[in-house]
C-alpha cells in the first residue's frame, strides 16, 4: 500500500521557469492538501480540495494553482517561480476534513535559483 | 505569525526517561490538537490527538496533556527509546476534525541518546 506518492523528491527551478509537482494518493480519501514547510518554520496550507473538482484556497495560495480532475491525484503547479518559492512542499490526504489526521507524502524539496 | 509555538528547538533526553514537548497556542478558537512525528526524508506521521473537551489522552508510552486556561500544550513520551528521535510538530484546528486547515508549530528536534 503505496499511501500518498509525491514526484519529483528533488527539483531545481530557475526564476520563471514553471513546474508541476504531482502528489497520487491510492487510500480513496476524498480530502487532499497541499502543504509547504520552509526553513524554521510550521507546514502552512497552499491548497486543498474536498474531492473530485472542487478546489480552494488555503493560507498561503499566491503563485500556486492545483486541480483535481480524479479522486487519486492532486498535482500543484507553479507558474513563475520565484526564489520565494524555495520550500519543501508535502501533499496529504485524509478520510475526513483537514483538522484532523492527515496522511503526508515523503515531501518535494524545491529550489529556485 | 504563529499561531502555535514550539519554543524549544530541541531535546535531548537519555534512553528511559521521560521527554516533555512543549506547545502553546494563541487562537483561543482552536479546539482539536495533534502531535505529528517527522523522520529525515519522510512525510510527517500522526502520533496523537485530544479534543479540548479533555485534558489528557493517553496512548501506550505517549500522553498528551492539554492545559485550555493556559492555552499549552505538551506530549510526554515514558519511556523515551532511541527510536523516538525525530522532529515532533504540534498542530490545532479550529472546528475540530470538521476543520479544513491544520495550524502547525514550528517543530522541536528529539534526541534520545541510548
């Protein structure tokens, strides 16, 4: 049992460029997040959805987009990526609204240069 | 700002003694706690959670105890074992588990020494 599958682990963006991170989840949770740890800090919530097509924001959406076409996957993209960006970013999933457990992935670690 | 605070950036405790981590929260509205355990290179785990209906729960070597007034909270370990080293994130909620956001600490690295 797979869990919550995040790719790439490692990624090095210049400023600009544009990027999808992928995050696949194989427990049928209909509740899926986005998370970004920066350094020092608390996870804070980029975006999360509440099953297939329906998406909002969380604390810290700016620069960020996602969709959700299917109960499985839950991919975050990037447009113009700006050094602010640089963050760890972990996708989770859970069977019941965020507040409580939450299932985490192994967590993308993103550098803009 | 931070909504939930974990002063203390680390920990060192020796093997079989007790830990004690430390939480506090300034959002008196927050009413669901949970304690998150993180291993390098892997996605944070749940470890333990309590409603603020209680103010202990308690789960094999892992107790969490929530002081509302005070608005703190802390997680002890007893036994601690060497494979409890981890970083521990404190995280609260608003509208309990119904909640959409999960408010998370800034973490406190543990470090059991055998």
């Amino acid at each position: 049992n797979a869990g919550v599958t995040q790719t790439p682990k490692f990624r090095i963006l210049k400023i600009g460029q544009s990027m999808t991170l992928q995050c696949t989840q194989d427990m049928n949770h209909n509740y899926m997040y986005w998370y970004r740890q920066d350094p020092g800090m608390g996870l804070k919530l980029i975006y999360y959805s509440v099953g297939a097509g329906i998406t909002d924001k969380g604390e810290v959406p700016n620069g960020y987009n996602v969709s959700r076409s299917t109960t499985e996957d839950f991919p975050l993209r990037l447009e113009l990526a700006a050094p602010s960006q640089t963050s760890v970013y972990f996708c989770a999933s859970s069977a019941t609204r965020g507040g409580g457990e939450l299932f985490f992935g192994e967590g993308s670690r993103l550098t803009v240069l | 700002d931070q909504q939930v605070k974990q002063n203390s950036p680390s920990l060192s405790v020796q093997e079989g003694r007790i830990s004690i981590l430390n939480c506090d929260y300034t959002n008196s509205m927050f009413d669901y706690f949970l304690w998150y355990k993180k291993y390098p290179a892997e996605g944070p785990t749940f470890l333990i959670s309590i409603s603020s209906i209680k103010d202990k729960n308690e789960d094999g070597r892992f107790t969490v105890f929530l002081n509302k007034s005070a608005k703190h909270l802390s997680l002890h370990i007893v036994p601690s074992q060497p494979g409890d080293s981890a970083v521990y994130f404190c995280a609260a909620s608003e509208g309990g588990t119904g909640a959409n956001n999960l408010f998370f600490g800034t973490g406190t690295r543990l470090t059991v020494i055998p």
